[in-house]
C-alpha cells in the first residue's frame, strides 16, 4: 500500500525556511550520500509529488534564477501538483499539474498516478497540514539541522499525533521517521 | 569544567508549552527512567538552576495548585535563581534567589554555587536565549516528543549554530545532546 509522505528537513526549533525564506542554513551542513533516509533510496521510492505554490515558487527563484525559461530544468521525473489559485510560469517538459481542487481530490489523483509508490507531500507545512487535517497523511520524515532559527516557515502548523518508527544519524542531522496517529 | 545546560522537552515543531501553557501532551508519553539523557542522571550532574518567571510561576500554578503555601515542596534541593522584575510567591524552605541582574552576573553566581557541577537553564526559551546571547550557554539537550503542536512557547526565540553530540531514543522520544558552536 502506498504511502503519503511529508519528508522534509526542518531546524531543531521546527522551521523549514528561515524568516528571509531562506535555505542556507540548511544547504551548509553535511550529509551523507547513502546515510539513513538519504534522498536518493527516499525519491526512489516516490512515484508522485504534491506542493504548495510557495514551494514551487521557491524552486523557481532557486533554481532557475536568471536562465532562460528554455534552460529550466525540472529536478523531478515523475507527476506533480501545485496546488495554486493563480496563474504561475510553466517550467517546458514537466509534468506539472496546477490545481485549485481540495487535498482529497488531489490526493486521489496522486495515488492514481503513483501507483505501487508512496506520494510526496514536497512542502509547505501547512499544505501537509491540510493533508493531516483530511486523514490522509501517513508519515512525517525530517532531517533534523543542528541549528534553531528563531522564526520562519513552520514545519507543521497543526497539532498532530506522531510515533517515532526509525531514528538516525546522517552527518550532521538527526534523521526521524514518524507514522501520523489517526 | 561545569557546562551551561539548557536541558527540555519540546514537541517536534519546537515548542515547550502549548498555546493553553499545557504539558499535556508531554507528560502523556512513555519514557524510561533508566534511559538516554534520563532526568534523575542529569539532574545529579547539575549543581544550581537558573530560570525565568513564568517557568516559576508554572511550577506554582502545576505543583501546588489547591494547596496551602505550608504544605508546598520545591522539587529542587540545589540553589534556584529566579528572573523576575515582579514580587513573586515565596516558597517555603527552598533555595530560591530572585534577581532582576542580567545573565553575566546571575551566571557568575550559578556557577560560584554549582562547583564542579553543571548549571540548568530550566526554562523558558528566551532566557536560554539570553544566555546564549552572552556567549554562556554550553549545550541545548532535548527531548523530542512524537507530536507538533502548531503553536506555544518557543524551544529557542533566536538563530543558534549548534553540533550534534549525542543521540538516542528513551521510550517515545528522541533525545539529543546539542554543542552551542560559539
């Protein structure tokens, strides 16, 4: 049965971007490549994606900042929806869907898509929120930065029950596997 | 050499209390006494205390609620330096200084006091805040609890750069023992 994922890394005082919406706190920290809940086993095992508009957004002033639209290169094969009310820029040759539909219809689509693989709730915290809120979030992974921020974009703007299934070291994070409780 | 210890619980997203100033969803999980980071060794290691007003006046409202100031039992027997700019209740035969000095000069007389022991920074987070400020806070140990709360007191109201030293599960928590990098 597939799952819906949220992984996501996160400082230890539980912000996913820093008050300037910001990454750099987290991008100079070390990591290894094939350490607990690398990456790369974890997209492996992800058959489609599901993100808010901010997020996306962020990849695209990231990522894409100052290239040329036809340079764009989308970091992810697989299906994906942003969910959005407005009318964002299309990155050429993804497989992106913009959606204003709710969290379950969405979430239908995505599991219909993904197949025998699990879907990832890419970000922010309150679109997995939503998605926790509709009964249909089942894990919480993080990569724990050794840092706190002050402020900033909140992991998980909700109260939910969790339990702790794997804890790990991966470089300098603290890596954790929670199951949400329903 | 005693360290600077800001010792806790926290929920995942980082807060200490929830947004109704409950432990609640703290004191509902399991936890070994014997395990990782366990208060009863920490707390031998720890030779004075150190902690805000609204930490104490939790500590009054939780402990000795209903009962007559007589009858009320410091859980502390190691000297307690209170930060407060207001009168607050006394409570009988218990180690406890108030003191509206800044943190340098509280922590001169804390460590004075503590000998080769530790100092606690019990609560809340700002004031573990205001030592790290002043370049005094050794370590930040956590436990994390298998729940985000949305909301409440903050783990740590400032941006700190911290080293990962120690990790662990005691029952349903993640533990950790933080380095401050100063």
């Amino acid at each position: 049965m597939a799952l819906t994922q949220y992984y996501t890394a996160t400082s230890l005082d539980g912000f996913i971007a820093d008050p300037d919406n910001s990454l750099g706190w987290l991008f100079s920290r070390n990591q290894e490549k094939d350490g607990p809940q690398n990456y790369g086993a974890f997209i492996a095992g992800v058959g489609a994606l599901a993100m808010g508009s901010t997020t996306y957004e962020w990849i695209l002033d990231h990522e894409f900042a100052g290239k040329d639209p036809a340079d764009w290169k989308w970091p992810y094969d697989i299906p994906c929806w942003v969910f959005t009310h407005r009318q964002l820029p299309i990155v050429p040759d993804a497989q992106i869907e913009f959606t204003s539909a709710d969290v379950a219809t969405v979430h239908q689509a995505t599991v219909g898509s993904a197949g025998n693989r699990n879907v990832w709730i890419v970000g922010g915290g309150d679109l997995a929120g939503q998605f926790a809120d509709a009964r249909l979030l089942d894990e919480v992974i993080v990569s724990i930065a050794p840092v706190t921020l002050g402020g900033g974009a909140p992991l998980l703007s909700r109260r939910i029950e969790l339990r702790l299934d794997e804890l790990g070291r991966n470089g300098d994070f603290a890596v954790a596997k929670f199951s949400v409780v329903r």
